[in-house]
C-alpha cells in the first residue's frame, strides 16, 4: 500500500488535487476548473489517489463528491515518525 501512496503522492497534479480537497470536498467537475488539463486527464488522477485510499468519493444524485482520506496521512506519519526513531 505505501508504494501506491509514494507513487500517488510524486505527480504535482495529485498534490494540488489534494492541496484542493485539504480545504474543501468537490466534485470532479470543482476540481477540474483549477486545471487546464482535459476532464479524462483529472479523472484518472483522481482514480489513482482513490486506488491509493488518499481520497474518498460519495455519489450524490448525478455527482461524486470526493474528499480527503485524513487517515491515510495520518498512517504514513506514524509509519514515518517510527522509521526515523530506529
């Protein structure tokens, strides 16, 4: 699992999303307009953060709202914080 956080996490265009997502849950569409890459580009972007558990999605009606997977971070500092007290 940390290998597809690590991975998830290198891209600059993940990192915004989730710069994004840190102060607010969107839509992909909310997403989206904070790009000028095309809306297959941000999908699967947001696809790899959710294969990665980094963010979470909820349909509501025709939209998913996605949001942030605070445990997730929470984890990798943990996991961190012990790796550098050995």
């Amino acid at each position: 699992m940390l290998d597809k956080t690590i991975t998830a996490l290198s891209d600059p265009t993940r990192r915004t999303i989730l710069e994004l997502l840190k102060q607010q849950n969107l839509t992909a569409g909310e997403i989206a307009s904070n790009f000028s890459i095309s809306k297959p580009s941000i999908s699967h972007h947001l696809s790899i953060l959710k294969n990665s558990d980094l963010i979470s999605s909820v349909r509501d009606g025709q939209e998913i709202i996605y949001s942030l997977n605070v445990t997730v971070f929470d984890e990798i500092a943990v996991m961190l914080i012990d790796f550098f007290k050995k």
